[in-house]
C-alpha cells in the first residue's frame, strides 16, 4: 500500500513516497499532501521507493508541482532517486520538459 | 645432355687441341667426330680449316673405330645444315662460337668483334680484346647454359644461346541470340601468335641483342563451323552470308549479326478521332503578329445537334514476323475502344460516328480503352446578372455576356465566362473561370474543392503525420515495465493522451485548433464528413470527459479515416481549373489549377492556386499562395504594404521588380524585402537556406 513521510525544517520540506504512484493515490495527494507541502518554499520529493507509475499518477504530481508554484513564485522544487525503469517512463512522456530542467535530477 | 662444341684449327689435332681447351677437359672424355678435313692451299687461298665435333661424356668411354667412318657421314651433314644460315629457326637458336685462334699476319676485321647474323651469336676474340655482349629487349641469352642478366664477356671458350619468347592466343568466338530469336550475334575475337625475331647485328666489340615483337593475327575461325553451330542451335532462317564472311576474315575482335528474323509489325488499338477538339485551351490567343488578343480568349467550342463530334477508328492488325528458327512472332494484341456516350450523344452508322443530340460543349473522358464522351449543356445570359435576372445556378457551362452585380452568385459545374465585371458577387464553378474584365471585392473559385477543403486537407495532412506518432508512442508506453495501466478501468487512454499532449505532442494542437476553425468557417459549404471528422479530433484529443475515443481501437479506426478522407480529396486532379482574369481588388481567389492576372494586377486581395500564379502587372497588398510556383512583374509598394507570397519548399517565386513591403515565403522559410531589388529568382538550396 501507499504511504509517504514528511521532514521539514523552517522553509524546506522532504516527501518520501512508498509505494506505487497511481490513480489509488490522487486523493491522498490532493487532500493531504499538497495542503502541508505549500507550507513551505523548498520541496524535494524522493521516489526512490516507487516502483510503478501510471498516467494519471504522473498527472498528479504535474498537478501538485504546478499548485506549489502558483502558491509561492520563489518554490523551488525537485525530485530526486528516480529509478530508472520509471524514468524511462518519465523520458518517454517528456516530464523533464514539461517540469522543467532544475525539477527532475 | 652433353656439352658438344665445333671447333676449328689448322689442322684436326690443332682443331681437337682447341676443342678441349674450351670443354676444359681431356681427350678420354669426349667422343669426337671429324667433320671436315683440313685442306692445305697457296698462300691461304682455297685452304679450309679442320673442323671437329667434340661431345663431352658423362662417362668415360671411346669411340669404336668401326663406326668411325659412319659417324663422320652423319655428322658431316648436319655440320653442313648449321654452316647454311638460311635454314636456322630464327625463333629458338642455338649459337655457338667458332673460336679461331687469332691469325698473325694480315689484320682480320672481325678480329675482337662479335655479331649477331641469322640468330646466331659469333665472336671472335683477340689478344688485346674480348667483345662484349649485353641481352636486351626480347630475348634471353644464356652464356653456358646460365641466363645474362649484364653485360658478358665472349671469349673463345664460352657457348651462347639465345631464346626467345612466343605467345599464342587462340581464335574465341561464340554465338548468341537475343530472347525473341529475332538477331543471332556471332562474337569474334580472332587469335594471335606473338613472337620475337632476333635482330642482325654488324660486327662490333659490344653489342646488345635485341628482338622486335612480330604480331601475326591467325582468324581460326571457318565458314563449316559456323554454320556447324547455327544448326546446333536451330538457326535455319536469315542468314546474312556476307557478315559470316566478315566474321571468318576480321583481323579485329568484333560482334557480327549473322542471321535476322522478321520483326512482327504492330498493329493499332482502336481510337477515336474528335472532329471538334474539347480541349482547346480558353486563354488569350497570339495574333498572327505575334502580339496577344486577351479579348478573344473565350473559345470554347460548341457543337450543334446532329453534328458529328467524332469518329471512332476499329482496331488495326498487326503484321506477324518471323524468328530464325523460322517460328512465327505473333504482334501486339490491339483492342477496339469502348465508347460510352454519355448525356447529349448517340452512336450512328454501327457505332462508327457519335453525333450529338443537344447543343452544348462536348466533353471526353478517357480511361485506358474507355471513352465517355458527353454534351455539356450550355447556358447563355445576354445581360448582367441582378436582383431583375436573380442567381445563376447550372448543370453545365455557362456564359454571360454582361457582368455580375452586388451579392449576386453565379454557380456551374461547367466553365464560367463573363464579359464584364464581377461586383462584390460570388462565382463559383467546378471547372474555370474566365472573367474578361475585373474582380472587385468578389468571391471566385474555380475547382471540385473550395478554399476551405484545400486548407482543411493541408492541416489534416499535418495532424494525422502526429497522430500516427501518438498512437505509437502510447504503444510504446504500455510496454515499458515500470509503466502501471491501473487508471484504464475509468478512465480509458484519456490520461495518457493528456500526458502526451503536454509536452511531447504538443505541436499537433495548432494545426488541430486551424482544422476546427475552418470547419466553423466553411460550415455551410463543407460537406458533413469535414464536420464529423472535426468533431471526433475534438472529442479524442481536446476533451476532458474520457469518452469512447479514448481506446486504442478507436483512436486507429480514426486514423484511418484520416487517411482516407485525405487520399480522397488530395489529389483531385485540378489541373484543368483555372481563373483567368484581368484586374482585382479586394478579391479572394480560390483555383484548384493555375490563376492569371493578365491586366493591370492585383491589389488587396487573397489568391489561393493549386497550380502556378502569374501576375502580369503589380500585386500590392494581400496574400498569394501557389502550389506551384509565382511569376510576377512588380510587388510590394513605395509605401510598404505588406504583400505575401507564399510557395511550397520545393518551388521558385520570381519577381521581376520587388519593393518595399514584399515578404517571401518558401516553405517555412521567410524573407523580407527592406529595399528596391530587380529581376529576383528565389528558391531554396540543397541545405534549406532561401537563396535569390
């Protein structure tokens, strides 16, 4: 099952995801997730845990990063520990250029 | 073999002396013959040397005595053939040194020389000189059985002989016939025989022995054998003696047609010979001076009824021919034409002659052996076409004498002319349009399209090419491991596509939205399958509701609808469309075919041409596409409003004077003029840049 942590300090947060990131997920994302995280001004989202992705999963989190942004125009933003299965997946759909180059490491 | 060498002396012991000082060995091991005696004459005159042979043995042994005499009989007459010169082989000689010792009194002139004479080397050494010999071109010369490779020295002890080299090539020669048996080829190379013939050479003390090549071509080939091989291959048909004689004498390699069959004769498919020719070009025609009529540019014929529009020629025969082998070559098939007539024609007189039975303009369409040939009614208005007269709407051509008014429209599906002007009004035909005046603020359109189908198709064309690729890349996608499919239940391919179309395939949404577009615009002169077609991309690609386009099945069923809807309407041939006009303001020109502006030009107006443009005067302002290319004399303005002229990329737009405000456009490639340029050529190079 999903699951997820949260570590924060005074301006930055760091979200580790377990599990896989689907459409199971949408809901916890919008209803819990993006109300804490645009708290604060620098986010790094781990998905070393994440194994499996589908569209809409991947929807979501174009969604929860475009939301953080509209929030804070001084956001900075970043995934990182992709695996590489599921960044194939993310090559394959463009992600690096719709995030743009400073959010997917 | 045995080492032999004649030797000469005063007398025969003195010659068998000399004898063994060249064979460097002893009188036990050699067998000697005596081949002349010595005769003594009176002060040298008729005196002969002694002359024996001495053959050295492998083993020791003796002359018998008893076989003496005998052995001197043979052996005397073979020393007489080698003392004749002109019986020595000149191709593989064997030389050979007569050393005589050297005469004290009376200085012989050979004395120190040697000389090559009927292929034989001699020399004749002296006290203070040995000659010398050098091999040369052509030859090998061995010095006691060892090949010279530099210059030697002839003393009276050495054994010379020189060899020569010879090639013989034979005479090749084969016999072909080409795949109908209609020309027997008989290929000759003839044979050759090479050899070297040893030059003579006048005494000297060094020389070097040469031969020159002799080239001896040797035809093999017989006039039996020939025909010998004919017959194997069945060849009993035309033959051309005078060629087999060339074969069997050329002295060059060469192909020689021996024989011919008849080459059958073909005949003529049945055709139809038109008494009034239908396409005559309508454009202005040349005046016998050579100078243009731009008013009598209306010649379309028309026939009467009962008149005789063509005549339909049967099917000619062939003639058959023959092969070699005497078998008959039957001619092409011919077949008679099928005539179909059409509205407005008959057959008479069995199907020889169609005549017509309504006045109109004949029209024939030909499809291989099929001609449908039919009368085009046509429709004559004697005065301007107003609210009095109201639209124009025809079956077949049409002709107006005077010009067409405010918001009037003129429909056919025939050609199009008017005699005057076209004010604010809207002509459209399926075919041409000649407006023999001017063009003010009108509509005209000539083509089975529109303007808005031509767009519509170049935007689909554009579509489908990325959504080929969408439906590919979301192929792809759902092979990828790490690729979950848990949303498909719900909500179909919609988040894929979404997902797609964010980034990737971002560039298919312009010419989607430009396709949507059109259709709103056209709506009411598109047929339905543009609206359908727009429809479902907007539901597959712009909705987002998951709907039934969202599954695999029916996002490949609409890409081959695509396909389909562009293979259909894309190529039309439009060639035979064309507006011809003279002057237009305000205008939107729409041609499946070529438009011609032959008056004072163009100003303000739209020309969309599937075929080239040509514009006799000046185009100021608007917007010229030509699919296949513009020629024009002035564009742009002193004021600079901008005007545009757009071609495909493999096209050329030439402008005789460019002004300011002129914008060229190949393929995507765009350039603007700033100033005045002359005499301008432009396409693209090898490498996509804009070149003029």
């Amino acid at each position: 099952m999903f699951s997820y942590q949260i570590e924060s300090s005074d301006h930055q947060a760091s979200i580790m995801l377990y599990g896989d990131l689907d459409i199971e997920v949408s809901e916890i994302v919008e209803k819990e997730i993006k109300p804490i995280l645009t708290k604060f001004e620098r986010v790094t989202i781990h998905l070393g845990e994440v194994p499996f992705v589908d569209s809409t999963g991947i929807g979501v989190l174009i969604n929860l990063i475009d939301t953080l942004r509209k929030n804070n125009e001084h956001s900075q933003i970043t995934i990182i520990e992709v695996q590489p299965l599921v960044q194939e997946v993310f090559d394959m759909i463009q992600l690096r250029e719709i995030l743009g180059e400073e959010v997917l490491i | 073999m045995s080492q032999s060498v004649l030797s000469k002396g005063r007398d025969v012991i003195e010659a068998i002396e000399m004898g063994l000082k060249l064979l460097r060995t002893d009188r036990d091991q050699v067998s000697i013959e005596v081949i002349q005696q010595e005769t003594k004459g009176f002060l040298k005159l008729g005196m002969k040397p002694a002359i024996v042979k001495i053959t050295k043995m492998k083993q020791t042994s003796h002359i018998e005595e008893k076989n003496q005499e005998e052995l001197i009989h043979e052996s005397l007459e073979a020393a007489i053939k080698q003392l004749e010169p002109e019986k020595t082989v000149p191709d593989k000689t064997i030389g050979e040194i007569l050393p005589i010792p050297p005469e004290k009194e009376a200085k012989d002139p050979l004395e120190g020389k040697v000389w090559i004479k009927d292929g034989v080397i001699s020399g004749k050494p002296s006290v203070l000189q040995y000659p010398t010999i050098t091999p040369g071109k052509g030859v090998e010369v061995y010095k006691n059985g060892e090949l010279l490779t530099e210059t030697a020295l002839v003393t009276g002890a050495d054994h010379f002989e020189i060899k020569t080299a010879e090639e013989i090539t034979k005479t090749t020669w084969n016999i072909t016939m080409d795949s109908q048996k209609l020309h027997v080829t008989l290929q000759v190379q003839p044979g050759m025989r090479k050899y070297y013939q040893i030059i003579d050479k006048e005494p000297d003390v060094h020389l070097v022995a040469e031969a020159k090549e002799i080239t001896e071509v040797r035809n093999e080939l017989e006039y039996k054998m020939v025909l010998e091989a004919m017959e194997v291959l069945k060849i009993v048909h035309g033959f051309n003696h005078t060629e087999i004689m060339n074969a069997i004498n050329t002295e060059e390699p060469g192909n020689f047609t021996i024989a011919s069959g008849i080459k059958p004769k073909d005949g003529k498919n049945g055709r139809l010979e038109l008494i009034v020719d239908p396409n005559k070009k309508a454009g202005p025609q040349k005046r016998a001076d050579g100078t243009i009529d731009y008013r009598e540019n209306h010649v379309i014929p028309t026939v009467n009824k009962g008149q005789v529009i063509a005549i339909i020629h049967p099917p000619e025969p062939g003639v058959p021919g023959y092969n070699v082998s005497n078998e008959p070559i039957p001619p092409e098939q011919t077949y008679p034409l099928i005539v179909q007539t059409g509205k407005g024609t008959a057959l008479i007189e069995d199907g020889q002659k169609v005549v017509a039975t309504e006045t109109g303009r004949p029209m024939v369409e030909r499809k291989g052996l099929i001609a449908r040939i039919s009368i085009v009614p046509k429709l004559v208005h004697f005065s301007d076409v107003n609210i009095s007269s109201g639209n124009i709407r025809f079956k077949g051509d049409v002709d107006i004498l005077g010009s067409v008014e405010e918001s009037m429209v003129v429909e056919a599906d025939g050609h199009i002319n008017i005699f005057h002007n076209a004010n604010k009004a809207t002509i459209s035909s399926k075919s041409s349009i000649i407006l023999q005046r001017n063009s003010i603020g009108s509509t005209i359109s000539a083509g089975k399209h529109n303007v808005f189908v031509s767009e519509m198709v170049h935007q689909l064309i554009l579509i489908h090419d990325q959504f080929t690729r969408l439906i590919s890349s979301i192929n792809h996608l759902m092979t990828l491991p790490a690729f979950k499919m848990t949303d498909f239940q719900s909500k179909g391919l919609l988040p894929i596509i979404k997902l797609l179309l964010e980034q990737k395939f971002r560039s298919i949404l312009t010419p989607l939205k430009q396709f949507l577009e059109i259709g709103r615009q056209g709506k009411h002169v598109l047929d339905l399958e543009w609206m359908t077609m727009a429809e479902q991309l907007r539901l597959c690609l712009m909705s987002s509701i998951a709907n039934e386009y969202h599954s695999m099945n029916r996002l490949e069923e609409l890409a081959d609808r695509m396909i389909e809807l562009i293979d259909r309407h894309q190529n039309l041939k439009e060639d035979e469309c064309m507006v011809s006009l003279m002057y237009a303001i305000n205008s939107t020109i729409y041609s499946g075919g070529n438009v011609s502006v032959l008056g004072q030009g163009c100003y303000n107006s739209k020309i969309h041409a599937g075929g080239a443009i040509k514009i006799a005067g000046v185009l100021r302002g608007g917007e010229v596409y030509a699919r296949k290319g513009a020629s024009i004399r002035e564009t742009g303005s002193d004021g600079g409003a901008v005007t545009k002229i757009i071609v495909p990329a493999n096209q050329k737009i030439s402008i005789d004077h460019v002004k300011e405000g002129t914008v060229i456009q190949i393929g995507k490639v765009k350039h603007s003029f700033q100033s005045e340029y002359k005499h301008i050529a432009a396409r693209l190079d090898e490498t996509g840049r804009l070149i003029f």
